[in-house]
C-alpha cells in the first residue's frame, strides 16, 4: 500500500500580514494596558502623598504655634521680671554676718534668675576672708541660694608691738581674721613669717590639723624652721620635735609612752627611733 504525503501549502502573503497585524495590536493592547495600570499607581500614591489643603493649613499653624511658644518661652526665662531673683538666701554662715554675704554677692535685684552668672557670684563671696567654700545655685521661681563654708581657726599668732593685732589662721595656714585678744584653746604660731603661701606655715598647720584631739588641746606654742622641723611646746612646759605631717597615728602613739617618762625633749620625728632629752 502506498502511503501518499499531504503537502502543506504555503500561505498567501496576504494571510501572513494579516496575522502579524493581528499580533502587533494584541501586544499594543497588553503594553497599553500596563501603562494605564501604571498611570493610575502613581496618580492614586501622588495623591495619597499630598496633603490635603486641611492638612497643609494644620501644619502651617502647628509651626506659627511651636515658633510663638518658644519666643514667650524665651522672653520669659531672659526678659520678664516673672521669674526674675527676689530673693537671696544664706546658708552655713555663722560668725560671718549674711548680710555681709548678701552685699559681698552682688546680686543685682529683679535680673532674670537666668541671666544670674552664679560663677561670678560664688567668686565674689568665695575672696571673703572668712570664707572657706562658696556654692551658688538657683531655686526656681525666683530665689538664689548661697551656702558657704566658714574658716575655722587652728592657730593664731600675734604681730607684736606696733603690729596690728591678734590673727586667727585656718588649716590651710590662711591668715582670715584679726582678733581683740588672745584666744583661748589655740596654740600660737611663732614663725618668721605666717601665710598660706609660706611652706612653712603650711607645714605647721597640717601638722596642727592631724593632731589627736587631747594632744592639740595641750600644745601651747608651735614652731619651724623648715617644713620637715615642726615642733611645739605643750602646756606642762615640755617640748616635741614632730618633724614633719607624715606618720601621725605613729607618732602619737609613740609620743603618749614617752610622756610617761620624765624628760624636757621629745623626739618623735623618727618613730621608729624616738629619744628623750631630760
């Protein structure tokens, strides 16, 4: 049997054009398609990201308001007599007068508390000679706050005929105060020079100021030549070369054995090796 093969006719041109014309508007028709889904993504997120005329206006006050509110904030904490110091407080002073403080200060009365340089303050009333430590804050609405620290006299000592009187030195050899009379309970300093800028002076005075208590309360008279040479005379008439503020608990440990024994010099400045003078 013979098998016979079917041929396939060509197509006419016609038929072809036909068909890629059929194909060109399809794929025109998905591209346009696309790009009108496109066009209505960005206008539907561009007006989804402008504001509405409401909400433009809302902002637009929101800002008037936050520029208003930081301009009355300000005139009122540098410009207003509202929160401006009325009132100057003292705190710690007890042989110093406050009012002396007050007027040391300076404090320009109704200035804005924070226009107040308390630095400049705490300076002024920190050069009072009887002044130790100064601190200056602000206690709102309208108070400054002062509170000082006083010197405490560890040693006097007497500027002699024609000097111009008794001065009392805190522990710092600061020369703070001039007195009347001798006081009582404190040792004098004999030196030949007394100030906080003096090693020796300064030296005498650390020594004064680490002293036990029952053994400051005995000395009369302190003495140095050099910062390591300080020695004092107690008041039975006996006198203790220290040397210089090192090793105190020591030293006044091995000082207390040694005045059970009788003797007219003690010397503790080498605790490991003291020596009585009789």
């Amino acid at each position: 049997m013979t098998g016979t093969r079917q041929r396939r006719r060509p197509s006419s041109p016609r038929v072809d054009e036909q068909k890629r014309a059929a194909l060109a508007r399809e794929r025109r028709g998905r591209r346009s398609e696309e790009d009108r889904r496109r066009t209505r993504s960005r206008r539907t997120a561009s007006r989804r990201a402008r504001p509405t005329r409401g909400k433009e206006i809302r902002r637009r006050w929101v800002a008037l308001l936050t520029v208003v509110t930081v301009l009355a904030l300000g005139y009122l904490l540098f410009f207003s007599s509202l929160l401006a110091v009325k009132t100057v407080t003292v705190e710690g002073a007890k042989t110093v007068p406050a009012d002396q403080i007050r007027t040391a200060a300076e404090v320009p009365a109704g200035l804005p508390m924070l226009r107040v340089d308390v630095d400049v303050i705490r300076d002024r009333v920190a050069r009072m000679p009887g002044i130790a430590t100064v601190d200056v804050s602000r206690s709102w609405p309208t108070t400054l706050e002062i509170a000082v620290t006083e010197r405490t006299a560890i040693a006097f000592f007497d500027s002699g005929p024609g000097g111009d009187g008794v001065h009392l030195v805190d522990g710092g050899g600061v020369v703070f105060k001039t007195v009347p009379n001798r006081p009582s309970g404190l040792p004098e300093l004999k030196l030949p020079k007394v100030s906080a800028d003096d090693p020796v002076t300064r030296a005498v005075t650390a020594v004064l100021g680490v002293l036990p208590e029952p053994l400051l309360k005995q000395v009369k008279t302190t003495t140095a030549q050099t910062p390591a040479s300080v020695a004092f005379t107690l008041a039975d008439g006996k006198t203790v070369r220290w040397g210089n503020a090192e090793n105190t608990d020591r030293k006044a440990k091995v000082l207390a054995a040694l005045l059970t024994q009788p003797g007219k010099i003690y010397d503790v400045s080498a605790p490991e090796l003291p020596t009585i003078t009789p």
